[in-house]
C-alpha cells in the first residue's frame, strides 16, 4: 500500500497522517511506529470475519465498538504499556484527522475514557471526601503551609515539580501581585493568564534558570496547568510574605525558618504535609502507606476527584503530565478550549 498520499484528496488517510507527521517535524522512526500501528487497525477493519461489523471497513467508517473490539485483540499479545501506546496512537490519529476536517468525529474518545492503563483508581488508598479535605485545609494557618498544600491539591503535580517551581512559572492577573515583583512570566504563559507551567527539564544536579536543582521534574512534556480562584487566593497570601531569595531563580516556595529564602526541598515539604497529616490522625509514623496521608496522596486525590467529575481521562493525564508527545500536542494546541474550560468546569473547592 503507497505511503503517499494527495493532501488536497486523501484517498489514504493513514499515508495523509503520516505525511503530516513529516511536516511537524517527528522522527523517521516514530512516523514508522505509527504506521505499523495503523496499518494494523486498518487490516483488522478490512476483515469482516475479526471486526463486529461483519463488514469490510475503513478508518473513515470505525466507531467506538470497532476501536474497542481491536483494542481487544491485543490483550495477552503484548504488555498493557504497548496496549496503551497503541490506543494513544490511533486516538492521535483521529483526533488530527478529525481537526482537519477529513473525519467527522474520533471514536476514540470513549475508548480512551474506558481504557485504564496509565492512571489506577488505587483503591487501597485511605478514602478522603472533599468535605474533610475542606476541613484539613482549613485548619492549615500558615501562608506557605496552606499555599504548599492547596498547590499540591489543586493541580496535582508531584513534589519535586512543587518544589522547582520559579516565581517566572507563575502568572497571575493580579495587579498587586505583579507589581510587587520584578520580571515577567514566562513566554509560554503570555496568553494564558492564571495559569503555573511545570517544566520537563528540571533534574538532579542541572543548572536551570541560572540554580542547580537539587529535585526532578518526571514529566515527559512541560505542561500548563490552569490556577483557579482558590489557589490564586492562597499563593497571593503566601507571596505576601515570601521571603526574599538570593537564588537567581527566584523560586516560588522558600524557606521562612531556617535556611531562609533558600528553594524548599522535598524533604521540607514531606515534613510539613506530615506534621499536618499526623494532626488530623492521617498519619503514623511507620504505619501503611496506603493509609498515610503524603504529598503523593494529593496527587491520587487530585486524580481521583477531578476524573471522577470530567470523566475525561485525557484531560488529567494532560495535567498530570503522564501523556506523550503525541497527545499532550492535542491539548497543547486547544488549552483554552478543552484543558482550562474542562478544569474550571469540574474543579472542586477546597476553602471553607
């Protein structure tokens, strides 16, 4: 079959792809992964006796059952972290051809809703309602406590991305916040306002915005995560107070005792998230760590709940920067539309 396709009559949806591919850049080696992949599908819709139409299908004609049912077919082939790759491919097939206006609309979205590879429900987790959550929050009285905490809840990226953070990372629209401090946010959050970017480069021992950092970012993209009214409250109250900081990188979260004004570690933060835990008996030293309550439990409850309420998978992936290159692109490209309308749509309150 050509690998070629007329982009003005694209009698070949999948060479039509793959050719896009090239103009975006991607590797030889990533278009041929992709095109094993979909060419695969296409075979398995070719073939009334394995697709459950019973019909020759194309690409143009599959819908969400097929998707599925091909899904399906690779369960005890390969490992479930292929499974997933694949399903990301063919979802980032429709998706683009569906942008372009070659498709109507992408089956894959309910498969991916449906498919769980990549984040778990982690049922043995200690279960805590919003409700007590709202109480826990409430009882944190100092500003960089609760500002590290309802950070860590609202967006629920992990410690170390906490702790990198830059005050250029921040943007916020807020005349007094501006102005209190010198220099601008970063390029990537000029029309996103009320939003913190989490980068990808940050590692152990890599100098980044002028610091050697001491903790990584795990991230596989850089990832713009929007910042609600609450968390926009509580970082203007803790940067009411921020120390200043000799670092040239002006992080965000800073010591108040201590190694004043230096960057927090991760340590730090553990040790305040546990002296709070304990207080309200959600923590023992030594006990099961599906019962203690740490700064990773923020990120399971940030999973939990705000997928719960969207029901959209790919959005919290998105935001807590597990997908790949070719997914987070889709959100990237329509952050306003879909990323930043969907959290504020379904982001629970945590302030009394």
């Amino acid at each position: 079959m050509s690998t070629t396709a007329s982009t003005d009559n694209p009698d070949d949806p999948i060479a039509y792809f793959l050719e896009d591919l090239t103009y975006h850049g991607k590797t030889e080696r990533t278009r041929d992964a992709y095109g094993r992949v979909l060419r695969r599908f296409e075979t398995f819709l070719a073939d009334p006796d394995r697709n459950p139409s019973g019909d020759v299908l194309t690409p143009a004609e599959a819908t969400h059952r097929d998707c599925m049912a091909w899904v399906h077919t690779l369960r005890g082939t390969v490992t479930d972290s292929t499974i997933a790759s694949y399903a990301a491919y063919l979802h980032r097939f429709y998706a683009y051809m569906t942008q372009v206006g070659v498709f109507e609309s992408n089956p894959m979205t309910l498969v991916v809703e449906e498919l769980d590879e990549t984040i778990e429900k982690d049922p043995t987790r200690r279960e805590i309602s919003i409700d007590q959550m709202r109480s826990f929050v409430g009882d944190i009285h100092h500003p960089l406590d609760q500002a590290l905490i309802v950070t860590l809840l609202k967006t629920g990226m992990r410690v170390g991305e906490l702790c990198n953070l830059d005050l250029r990372d921040l943007a916020v629209d807020d005349d007094e916040v501006e102005a209190a401090f010198d220099g601008s946010p970063r390029p990537q959050l000029a029309t996103r306002p009320n939003s913190l970017y989490v980068d990808s480069e940050p590692a152990v021992g890599k100098r980044v915005n002028g610091e050697k950092r001491t903790a990584s970012n795990k991230r596989k993209r850089a990832t713009v995560i929007p910042v609600d009214e609450e968390l926009q409250r509580v970082l203007k109250r803790w940067l009411a107070i921020r120390p200043d900081s000799p670092s040239p990188a002006e992080p965000l979260f800073v010591y108040t005792t201590g190694e004043w004004g230096q960057r927090l570690t991760p340590r730090a933060v553990r040790n305040i998230v546990t002296e709070h835990a304990e207080a309200a008996g959600w923590y023992d030293t030594g006990g099961d760590a599906a019962d203690n309550v740490t700064p990773h439990y923020f990120r399971h409850f940030f999973t939990t709940h705000l997928r719960d309420r969207t029901g959209d998978r790919g959005v919290v992936k998105y935001l807590r920067g597990d997908v790949a290159d070719d997914i987070i692109d889709t959100y990237t490209h329509n952050w306003g539309g879909q990323v930043r309308a969907t959290y504020d749509a379904n982001i629970y309150s945590i302030l009394r």
